[in-house]
C-alpha cells in the first residue's frame, strides 16, 4: 500500500483556496480511501511498519497540493522531434513540415524515443494521461508494437487512437493558385487511402492489444472533411461496437470552414450537422480544437453530449484564431484541454494550457467571461477524463478510482503568499513545483525525476537519432518555403470568404 500523509488534497466541491488537510491510502492501482489526519489510525500505522520493511511506502506530502492527474485530452506523438523547429508559420505550412506521411518510414529506434520523450515531458509536468492521435507510417503491428511498448517503458496512462484518413487533399488545397511547383503539388495532394482496409487493421488492433491497465483505444478520423462517409461511418459503428470514444479534429481553421461551407452543402455548409448525419456526433465525441464553430453548432454538439478538447497554445501558434470558450461553457458543452503536437506549442505543458484557457478566453470583449480556474481545473482533470471515456476512472481524487495522483510543492514562490490552491495553480504555477507523480498506483516521478527510465541516457539516444531526423526536417522546410506565396496567396483569399464568422481578432 501507499499512503500519501498530509497533503491539501484538491476537491473541486470542497474549498479550493485552502483545500483541507488528508491522508490518501492507495492499494495496488486504486485510491481506497481519504480521510482526516487522525482517522483509521491503525491501517496508516500498518503502512508506516510496512514501508520500513519496505513493502509499502509513505509518502510524505506536507506543503503539496494533492491533485488528480492532467489528462492532456489532445495529443499526438509522432512529432516530438520536432520541437523548436518551426515558427511563424501559419497551421497549412506548419502542416507540410510535420505530418508523418511526409517524412516516411522511421527507424524503430526513433519511434521508441519520440514516444518515450513526448510522455516524459508530460509525467514531469503532471500529466498522467495522454490521448494520443497517431499516424502509423507505415502503417503496421511492428510500429504499433514499438510505440506501445514504449508506453509501457515510461508508464503513463494513454488512450491511443490510430488517425484515419482516406482523402489526402491538405484542407487549404480548394484555395490555392492552380500554378505550384510539382514538389509542392505532390505535398498538397497526398496520397488517397482504401477506408475498407484501414477500419479493419484499425479493429484488429483493437482485438489484438486490448485495452488493459494502462493502454486503452479510442477511434480517431484526422478530420471529417479529410474522410469519406464510409470511413466516418465506419469510424463509429467501430466505436459502437468496442464502446470507445471518438475523437476528430474539428473547424480547427478558417480554410476548413470555408472548405465545410463548399462540400457540405446539404447540411448548409455545417461540418457539424454532417458529423451527425454520419454518426459521429455523440456524447462518446470529442471535438479537437472547435475554433471556427458557428453560434447554432454550438447548440447542437451542447444536445449531443459532445466535448470540445480546446488548444490554446496550439492555436495561438498556428494563427488559427481563438476558440470561443465563453459560448461552449455558456451552451454547457463539456471542455476539455490538451497540448497537440510538440511542434506548435513546444512543450508538453498543461499549465500553460490552463493559464492561457483562462486569459484567451477574454480577449473578444471587455466584460467577464464567466471562464475561471476551477473551469481550466476541470477542464484539464475530470473534463479530459470524460472525453476519454475513463470519466468514472481518473479526473478526480476519491475511493475507488485509479491512483493517478500528482503532488505540486506549495513551499515555492508561486503560491507565496498562499491566497488560493486553484488560482495560483492555473495563473502562477509552471510546472517548477510538481514534485511526485502516481500513474495508476506506481510513483514515476519522485522529488521531480522520473523513476521508470534513465533520463540522461534517453537524451544521449535522442541525440543519436536526430541527424537523421534533421536531414528529412530539412527537405520538409524547403518544401514549405517553396510553398510559402502560394500558401499566404491562398490565406488572402479565405480572408474574402464570408464563413458567416470570424475568429481573428484586433485585426484593423
Ligand atoms: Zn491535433
């Protein structure tokens, strides 16, 4: 058993300035109780005797807040590599320089690595539980194998899901000048995939690494107008049939709104209503990023039990515009927060996810906005775990859900002095202070080092494979300046499209 002694133990319900004091008992992978210092005396001193023999441990949590794990509800880990590589580039270019079709097969060596660096970062941040959108390439079990098992190595929780996509046109491909160079004609194009052939090797991975401590499925279509009807169908009659979440990317961009405005016709240009139509919309739905949501959309992914996993870091660096909180939280739709990729926001960080939910969210107008920390809390906690389908498993501290526990000092400057647990985590912590993390019962990070692996050995690796992961960035990154014009061409364009919305803000 572990007990965690006399931590402020986070309880949303409870008071969140100055949380109270508890002991937290955990047994194998669950949290079996929470109780006042001085109760069941008997079982804590049974612990104590224990972990001197050293069966049991007690960890000694005076001045640290005691808090459910972040479920980082938006992620993908192909491209942690990549971080620090890219800026100023607006989401299309950004696109031809990271997405994992481009840079081809890789060795096993880097896959393990780019997915042990990605959930590193994550469990020193706090983070316990990624949902991971992955692009297989190529796409099969010996690469799934190797990036499981990475998983398994560092011993975060993750909720995997493989990224169909059967229509390779990138989304601003409708609007760009019909004169490109045939290198970047190639790039915009993609290559086209069989939908039949991509669902079954999605379900039989399904059946072949079922989900089990903690790896668990959910099913994914990159974007619905990345997707045929019969991959979107297929997407969620797979979702009916192993009762797993579905997660897609939404209106992450003006070009897939004003894209959803030309193919969507039937459902008055809404990607929305044609996620519907197809069955993708429903309470098992997340909705990445929802940026260019119009007014009416919101009220009918809010009917549909729908969540939104909002990126504001993401957002921010790709010039997609800012997600309109305020309406979601208004309409009650469920919220949840992630990081994406590692290269247009660079860290694996939820505290500066949680900060940036709070402030970008007043930027439309003057008044309040109604979104506060306990919202960014819920959102990065119990609204994450929702999304993932794990809502009565992780999200919250209480008896019988899974220890997936973070420990953040209270003894630093940030919550100096300490005025209140929630809003000096969400505006003034970094992420500095978050000394223990439990992932499903077992303590990877302790007095802030991760105790699974051998962090200095895994840079010295990642030096090793970054000549070769360089070389092909490189070519990537003079695709992209080749396309540049023609791209910021196409952008000047959408501006003219009238979507019927707008989400750049302080333009003129
Ligand atoms: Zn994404």
């Amino acid at each position: 058993m572990i007990l965690i002694r006399g931590g402020r133990v986070y309880d949303p319900a409870g008071d969140t300035d100055r949380p109270a004091i508890r002991d937290v008992l955990i047994e194998n992978d669950v949290i079996v109780s929470i109780t006042t210092p001085d109760a069941d005396h008997e079982t804590k001193q049974r612990v104590e005797a224990e972990a001197v023999r050293g069966v049991g441990q007690v960890i000694d949590a005076r001045d640290t807040l005691v808090l459910p794990g972040f479920v980082n509800a938006h992620y993908h880990s192909y491209d942690t590599l990549a971080k620090g590589l890219i800026e100023d580039a607006p989401f299309d270019l950004w696109a031809l320089q990271t997405q994992p079709a481009y840079y081809g097969r890789r060795s096993k060596a880097e896959l393990r690595l780019r997915t042990l660096l990605g959930a590193m970062e994550c469990l020193k941040g706090g983070i316990t539980t990624v949902q991971d959108m992955c692009t297989l390439v190529p796409q099969d079990e010996e690469t799934l194998d190797t990036i499981a098992a990475a998983y398994a190595e560092v011993g975060i929780r993750v909720v995997f899901a493989l990224a169909l996509r059967d229509l390779g046109d990138l989304d601003i491909a409708p609007f760009l000048p019909t004169d490109l160079s045939p290198a970047v004609r190639r790039a915009v194009t993609g290559s086209p995939r069989d939908a039949a052939e991509d669902l079954a090797f999605a379900e039989a991975q399904i059946r072949r690494l079922p989900s089990s401590g903690l790896w668990h499925w959910g099913v994914a279509a990159s974007g619905p107008q990345r997707a045929s009807d019969a991959l979107l169908e297929g997407v969620s009659a797979l979702s009916e049939r192993y009762e797993l979440p579905i997660f897609t990317h939404v209106y992450e961009t003006r070009a897939q709104a004003a894209k959803a405005r030309r193919i969507y016709g039937p459902h008055g240009g809404s990607m929305i209503r044609h996620m519907d139509a197809v069955g993708l919309l429903g309470p098992r739905t997340t909705l990445a990023h929802g940026v260019w949501i119009a007014p009416d959309e919101i009220a009918t992914i809010a009917r549909a039990g729908a969540t939104v996993a909002h990126n504001p870091l993401s957002n921010m660096k790709l010039k997609s515009g800012v997600a309109p909180i305020r309406a979601l939280k208004a309409e009650g739709v469920g919220l949840a927060l992630g990081c994406d990729n590692c290269s247009c926001g660079d860290c694996q960080n939820m505290f500066q996810g949680l900060k940036m939910f709070c402030l970008l969210a007043g930027v439309a107008d003057p008044e309040p906005t109604g979104v506060h920390a306990l919202d960014a809390i819920e959102a990065a906690t119990l609204g994450g775990a929702r999304a993932l389908g794990l809502g009565g498993v992780i999200g919250a501290l209480a008896p019988g859900r899974q220890a997936d526990i973070s420990l953040v000092r209270l003894d630093t400057l940030a919550f100096t002095p300490f005025n209140s647990a929630a809003r000096q985590l969400v505006f003034s912590e970094t992420g500095a202070g978050v000394d223990t993390v439990l992932v499903g019962g077992r303590v990877v990070v302790r007095g802030g080092r991760l105790t699974m692996l051998d962090e200095t050995a895994i840079r010295a690796e990642i030096e090793d494979v970054m000549p070769a992961f360089r070389l092909d960035f490189e070519g990537l990154r003079r695709t992209s300046l080749e396309a540049a014009p023609a791209f910021i061409e196409a952008l000047r364009r959408l501006d003219k499209v009238d979507i019927g919305l707008e989400r750049h803000l302080a333009r003129r």
